[in-house]
C-alpha cells in the first residue's frame, strides 16, 4: 500500500508555536513530528487524546471556591509595585 503525504497548514501565535517547538525539542522530536504523532492520536482514538478542560464547565461549588479565594487575595494579599520586589520578597521567603 503506497502512502501519499499531503501537506497542513495552520496558523497560530509565535508564543504558542515557539513554546510547543521547545516542549517537543525536550522529548527529541521536531515540530512536524510532534503534530504528526497528535494527529496520529487523534485518528486512532477517534477523540482528543488528553481531558480538554474549561472553567464552564466546573462545578458551581469550585467557582465560587476560586472567585471568594481571589477576593480575599485581594482585599488582604501582599501587594507590589514591581516585578522585582515581587521576585525579591518571593526569594526572601523561600529562605
């Protein structure tokens, strides 16, 4: 049986591309390997190989969980007028 090899196209953003490039450069394998073995996946299991999760559908329970977390982190959390005292306080407390 002779395969024929057809060509994809798709368009995404260079910080997506660029960090699926170096997450597939870690496990030996190229960009068009790595989107050929999800695909592969894909067809074979007839469905996205992985739990393709979005916060619509969380329980009730788990949103209000996450949005009274972040209104307490609001209202009482550290706050910072930079990145670097952010980082500086970070390393600090790692001590």
């Amino acid at each position: 049986m002779v395969r024929m090899n057809t060509t994809l196209q798709i368009r995404i953003d260079k910080k997506t591309k660029d960090a699926a490039q170096k997450a597939f450069r870690s496990m030996g394998l190229d960009m068009s390997s790595g989107v050929k073995l999800y695909l592969t996946q894909v067809a074979a299991e007839k469905r996205i190989p992985f739990p393709v999760l979005s916060a619509d559908y969380w329980p009730r329970e788990k949103k209000l969980r996450l949005l009274k977390e972040a209104e307490h982190a609001l209202k009482y959390g550290k706050r910072y007028t930079s990145f670097k005292e952010m980082h500086e306080d970070i390393l600090k407390s790692d001590d």
